[in-house]
C-alpha cells in the first residue's frame, strides 16, 4: 500500500475499519450500524498498535541501555532514550491518525496544531518502503550466504 500511495501521491480520506466494514455492508449484505462499530473497532485496534509498539521498543530500549550503561553515563542515556521515546510517541501518533474515523482524526489535528500531515504521512510511506526493501535485500543476501557454506553441505 505504501507504494500505491508513493506513485499515485494518494492519502487516505477513509480509515481502513470504516472502508472494510462498508464493503461487508454493500456487497455480503450485512445489517450492522457502520458508524457505530467502526468506532469501536478503530479504538480497540488503535489500542492495541499503540501498546504493542511502545512495548516493543521499550524492550528494545532497555536492552540496548543494559549493553552500554555504567555508572557515568546512565544519566546522559537515560536523557537520550526519553528523547527517543517521546518522537517515537509523537510519530506512532501522526501514523495513527490516518486509521481513525474524521472526527477523531479532527481532534487530533487541533491538538497538534497546524502540522503537514499529508507530508509527513508520504515521507513514512517512503521510509518504510526503503527499509522493507533494504531488509529484504539484507535477508536474501544473508541467506544466499549461508546456503553457499561449504560446512553446511
């Protein structure tokens, strides 16, 4: 999908809940309130992102802080890695916003204040199109190489 929104400079007017919920409705027939659940839906899965994210790197965190802290420096990486947390946290929010309804995605907004949201939401496309692909590429390399071993034959 990044890629489709790359090429065609394309940006979401529709949370992917609410888009999924209205095609069960127009073409399987169901009879559900689409505002309602999609509501519902959005939150719980924006909930469970949210934590799973920020777990992840804080796990990723604390093991990095384990490897390289000593007594000197724990308070100059301990200031570091709450830096890094915090625009983990901002950016988690600006790529959440694009998968929630309008009127949340509107309160949002005014909380941030007047950001380009559409510039940042194509510059995390691009980012992680260049990363998926470059670990793509890290993984067929490091297999390649492993499969060359003579040992393993």
């Amino acid at each position: 999908m990044c890629t489709v929104n790359i090429v065609f400079d394309r940006v979401g007017k529709v949370d992917p809940v609410t888009r999924g919920l209205q095609i069960a409705v127009n073409w399987v027939g169901l009879q559900v309130d689409v505002r309602f659940w999609s509501q519902h839906i959005s939150f719980i899965l924006v909930g469970i992102i949210v934590i799973t994210s920020i777990r992840g790197l804080l796990i990723t965190l604390t093991k990095f802080f384990y490897a390289i802290s000593s007594s000197k420096s724990s308070n100059i990486i301990v200031l570091a890695l709450a830096q890094i947390m915090g625009m983990y946290f901002v950016s988690s929010v600006v790529l959440i916003r694009m998968n929630m309804p309008l009127e949340y995605r509107s309160i949002i907004t005014e909380v941030l204040g007047d950001l380009q949201f559409n510039f940042y939401h194509r510059w995390f496309d691009v980012i992680f199109l260049v990363s998926a692909l470059s670990s793509i590429g890290f993984l067929y390399l490091a297999r390649k190489q492993v499969s060359n071993n003579p040992l393993d034959n």
